[in-house]
C-alpha cells in the first residue's frame, strides 16, 4: 500500500520503519492541507495528527484511499460521514496517555496555584521579592471533574492523593467507580455552583461544542479555575474573556484553544479569512488569552512524552498492519 504520514518528527520516522519493506511510505512533517493533498494523491493510507485538515474537500483529492489512521485518540478533525459513504475505514488510538494527560491537568494546576510562571520569570530576572505572589492549597479544595472516562478517572486519583474533595459530572455515570475512587457523581449544575477548579475531559461533538459559555460561567464559584486539556472547543472563548474580566474566573490553565489550529499556521490566516472558515473573533480572543498573566497556556503537550509518543506510534503501526491483514482495529464511526 501506500502510505502517506503527516506530521512527523525526524526521530518519530523510525517507527514507520517495518512498514518499509513491504509498503511504500512517504512522510512530511507538515500537517494534510488542501495546497499539498495534491503530492499525496495516490495515497491509499493516510496517518496524521490533530492538525491536519481530513475534511472532505481535501479527502477529495484521494481517489484510491481506503484507511485513515489517526495518531490520536479525538477524530473531530476528519469527516467520517464523507469516509463512511465512500468505505473509508479510520481507526485511532484509543489509550496511549491517561496518566499523561492527567499529570499535565497538575502541571497547569500547580503553575496556577503557585504561580510558578510569574516566580520563574521574576527570579530570572534577579528579583527574589515574594510580592504578588501568594498561591493556595490545593487541599481541601473541591474539584470538579467534567468526565469520567479514562482520563478523568487518572484526574481523580492525583486528586484524591491532594486530599481534594471531587465531585463529577458523566452522561453515564460509574457509581461503583465514584465508590472504588472516593468521589460523587453530581448534576452539571450543582458541579457548576460547588467546584473551586473545574477540568475538561470530554470529546469535541457537536453536543459538547461550547459546553462551558456565558449560561456556565454565571453559575460558577467567583474566583474558579478552569483547566482544559480536552478541545478548544468545549469552551466558548469570548465568554471566557468577559468572566476573566468580571472577575468570575480567577485563572486559567489550558493546553488547548478553539482556533489553535489557525495560530498555530499564521501564515495561513488571511486565506483563511477570505474562505472563511475561522472565527476572526475567536482568533483574536485566543490571542489575547496568550497574554493574560493569570492564564497559562501549553502548546497542546499534554500528550507528549517519550512514552505516551512512543505508544501511539506502536498502537498507530498496529492500526496499519492490522488493516493490510484484514483485521482492522480500533475503527471508529462505524454505522450502528
């Protein structure tokens, strides 16, 4: 078959390797656009990250695709009725980092309690004043755990060594789990007005789109913390910037941003405009969440250490070989 890999480190081809001999493999380290699809165009597998664009458009434009293995758990960023009307099978990775991304939920949360950003970048600076700096104890502080999938579960265990006190939402609600982890399964709403932190883990679906927007934020504690390490999208970005300024939000922690893709491709931005495919206001917001000194944002690196990277190149691989044999795994969208 052939393969086409997009987004790909240098160190991260190596893994692609065994598929080599009996495959051919090209790879980029540039995300699937429409102004590069045309290069790939015989491709009958594609593998790409979150950022590339699998819209239907641009799927298009591959005439003999038959698979799309996505090195990510989210499949938000592909159009899998296109893929399922022409028999395309896309397949993800279902676990590769709960544990990761959960430690990554306490690096944003302790950054913000204890203001490490603003401490580092004062005492770089040759400035030991204490000034401004006061924290909190995370301990005794309730959280508020929107989620309980695999993930959430890992929230909830670093919570409980903390000794916080968890409470959670779940459309499917775990009740022997709430018991095994020590937490309680609460209504949105009471989640809402109770929660001194709130995290995401939910998937983007045109259910979950701005989950968290004007309604949410007035029912929440003033001085909340919110921590998103799920999509930009669960959160609507201009009702966040205005419960920052009424106080309502206290502070921020995110690895994700709604119009992140776009930032991240800035020389893309005026063809994005005429196309019109971006929100200029989101876009604008976004920015203006970089700068605020009581928000603090990651690249979306929740994910990415050498052995969740490592287990989603290896889950990745097995997607392919499974596929070429005739035993496709881990396919999702399927028609049910």
């Amino acid at each position: 078959m052939k393969i086409a890999v997009f987004e790909v480190e240098h160190w991260e081809r190596e893994a692609f390797k065994e598929l080599g001999s009996e495959h051919e493999v090209r790879f980029s380290n540039k995300p699937l656009r429409a102004s590069n699809a045309n290069r790939y165009a015989s491709a009958e597998v594609l593998s790409p990250f979150i950022y590339s664009d699998l819209s239907s458009t641009v799927l298009q434009q591959f005439r003999h695709l038959k698979l799309i293995a996505t090195r990510s758990t989210g499949f938000d960023h592909i159009d899998i009725d296109y893929c399922q009307k022409r028999g395309i099978t896309v397949c993800n990775v279902p676990v590769y980092g709960e544990n990761t991304v959960a430690e990554h939920v306490f690096a944003l949360l302790l950054a913000i309690s204890h203001k490490i950003c603003e401490a580092v970048e004062r005492t770089r600076r040759g400035d030991f004043s204490q000034q401004g700096l006061q924290g909190f104890d995370l301990r005794g502080k309730t959280l508020g755990v929107i989620g309980t999938g695999n993930i959430g579960q890992c929230v909830i265990e670093i919570a409980r060594g903390f000794r916080m006190e968890v409470l959670a939402f779940d459309v499917r609600p775990d009740e022997k789990l709430a018991s095994e982890l020590g937490f309680r399964y609460v209504a949105m709403e009471e989640l809402l007005r109770t929660a001194d932190i709130i995290t995401l883990h939910v998937p983007a679906t045109p259910k979950t789109h701005h989950l968290i927007s004007t309604k949410e934020f007035a029912r929440m504690k003033k001085g909340v913390v919110l921590i998103n390490t799920a999509r930009g999208s669960l959160v609507d970005t201009q009702a966040l910037l205005h419960a920052i300024a009424d106080g309502k939000v206290g502070a921020v922690g995110l690895d994700v941003l709604h119009e992140e893709p776009t930032i991240r491709e800035e020389a893309e931005l005026l063809r994005s405009v005429y196309r019109e495919q971006h929100d200029l206001q989101d876009i604008l917001a976004d920015h203006i969440l970089l700068r605020l000194r009581n928000i603090v944002i990651t690249p979306h690196s929740a994910f990415n250490t050498r052995e969740a990277v490592q287990r989603i190149l290896d889950t990745t691989m097995d997607n392919i070989m499974a596929f070429s044999q005739e035993k496709p795994q881990n396919v999702v969208g399927v028609r049910g």
